[in-house]
C-alpha cells in the first residue's frame, strides 16, 4: 500500500498526537485513516478558520454586500468609535490588509510585546473593541507581512454589519450548505462574537470538501459557491514571506519538495497544532492533516513531513 508507511509511524510513535489524515486525488478519496475518534468528529484546526473567512469575504464582494477589498474596515464600525489612534492612517486600513496581513496595526502574534498579540486579545470580553484599538504602528506604515489573528477576527463585525446576518448563520447559508457540511461549532469571544481568527471545528471530511471546492475554482456540483476570480485572486501571492513562502488572501502559499528531488506549489490552510488542509494543483489532490500539537515546536514539520514524505510520493509512485 502505498501510505502504509504513515500507519505504521503513528504506530511507533514516530508521528504524536496526529488525529486524522485523508487523501483525495481526482475527486476521489484515496487514503482515509481517523486515528483518534472517527468519521464524524469534530476537528479543531485553530487558524485554517481565517481561510473559511476569507471565503466569506468573497461571497460577501460576489453577492454585493461588501463593496469589494478596498473598502476601509472601519468604515463597517463607526458606532464604535473613537477608536484609539484614530485618524488617516487607522481610517485608510483596507480589507486588503487585513485578507494579506500586512496592515498598519502594530500587531505581531510571533512577538509577545506586539501590543496586538492575540494572547492580549483573549484576555479581554470585547475581541471585536481590541481589534479596532491596536496602536498603529510609528512610523504609520504597512508591514511586509505580519500576522495578525485580532485583525481578522475583526472581518467577523465587517460581515455581520454589511450582510445584516449573524456570520455563522451566513456561513451556514453560503458556504456550508452548498458543500452538504452540517455540522460547524464556530468559537466565540465572551462577548459573543463569531471567531474568524480561529477555533471553529469542522469534520475532517467536510475540512477536505473546503480544499476541493479550491481546487475545483470555486464549483460544487455545477454550482459557483465561491467567485472563480476570488478563488484566483486569494491563490495569488500578494506578501512574500520567505524564498519558499508566499501569502495569499489567508492562504499560504508554498514551494513543496517532494519525493525524488520533485516540486510542486501547494496552497494551504493551515493552523496551530500543526493542522493544514493542502490544495497540490499539479497533482490535482487535496489533503487534509489534523493534529492536537497545540503549541509545541515542530508541529508544522511534523504535519510538512507527512505531506511532502508520504502522501505526495503515494500519488505518484
């Protein structure tokens, strides 16, 4: 068998605390193994929620309720102003910025000084009022690429505010229903905002529905879900993070080396734990890795080994 090998190191302990893999190439699953719960358990993949997000966003341009990736953020929450900062620069942030991480809020989750740091975030009730009052940064200024969790958790107000729906009955409507998922437990702040910035658990079946319905440009059953242009334009890389690392809007996009000195461009979902759902164009496959190693070095490896040293090879050995 072709993936028998990742059976065999989740046996020995070679691969922790990795709770389902699922393979699909063609439209057809070809590896499926849960290996804690089952078929139906919920998976908590942390920030590959800020792609479902971007997803809205899209259909939110496509159905003319958002006037399109211009559009200020703060533009959708004037009654909560005044914001800390306020002014030109704060106003100017588009949701472009937000979509690429690269606004002029001085937030960094990777630096626990950033005064932005989601971790600040959740010690507070109103995630939506932390989010609009993070400092700019000084000089005001866009940032290269910074990631910033509290900056997209603040697309839940946009999209709640210019489609007059709560975001998880929009979801549900929008995007879900079309891919036949019923089942979501989205997070919540105390204050009782919908959380794009992470949290929400889906099935992994339903995990590998979303990384197909990219793959397919949009399209389920001959119906557009997603614009095939949003699908486009958030595959394209809009930040550089590394030589091998671009971003897109809430995708990372990556170079990926694989079996015998082989590349290919993988589009990724991806979150803390070490969770990732992989759209491999070129192989036409989708992936899906969950994984319980919150917080822990290596997660992302683990999950990256997985990928590029069993399933890719698998598909074509």
């Amino acid at each position: 068998m072709a993936f028998e090998a990742i059976d065999a190191k989740i046996a020995d302990g070679s691969y922790r605390r990795i709770t389902s893999v699922l393979l699909a190439q063609h439209g057809q699953l070809v590896y499926e193994r849960f290996f804690e719960g089952d078929a139906d358990a919920l998976r908590n993949t942390r920030s590959v929620t800020k792609t479902v997000a971007s997803m809205l966003v899209g259909i939110a341009i496509e159905r003319g309720e958002l006037p399109g990736v211009d559009a200020t953020l703060l533009s959708f929450l004037e009654e909560l102003a005044p914001f800390v900062d306020d002014g030109p620069a704060k106003r100017a942030i588009t949701l472009h910025d937000v979509l690429t991480m690269s606004s002029t809020l001085d937030c960094d989750d990777d630096d626990p000084a950033s005064p932005g740091n989601e971790e600040l975030m959740y010690e507070t009730r109103d995630w939506l009022r932390f989010a609009v009052d993070i400092p700019i940064r000084q000089p005001p200024q866009r940032a290269s690429f910074s990631y910033c969790t509290a900056g997209v958790t603040a697309l839940a107000g946009v999209l709640e505010r210019a489609t007059g729906r709560p975001l998880d009955a929009y979801a549900e409507e929008h995007l879900f229903g079309p891919l036949d998922i019923d089942r979501a437990e989205w997070f919540r702040s105390p204050a009782g905002l919908v959380m794009t910035g992470g949290g929400l658990e889906l099935r992994s079946r339903d995990l590998l529905a979303l990384g197909q319905l990219y793959l397919d440009g949009g399209r389920r059953n001959g119906r557009q879900v997603v614009p095939a242009a949003w699908v486009a334009e958030s595959l394209r890389p809009h930040r550089r993070i590394d030589e091998r690392t671009d971003y897109g809007y809430l995708w990372w996009l990556r170079s990926l080396r694989f079996g015998n000195g082989l590349r290919t461009r993988a589009a990724l979902m991806q979150g803390n734990g070490g969770n990732k759902v992989a759209r491999v164009p070129e192989l036409d496959a989708v992936a899906v890795i969950t994984s319980t190693n919150y917080g822990t070095a290596g997660m992302h490896e683990q999950t990256d080994a997985i990928l590029v040293r069993d399933l890719l090879p698998g598909l074509t050995a």
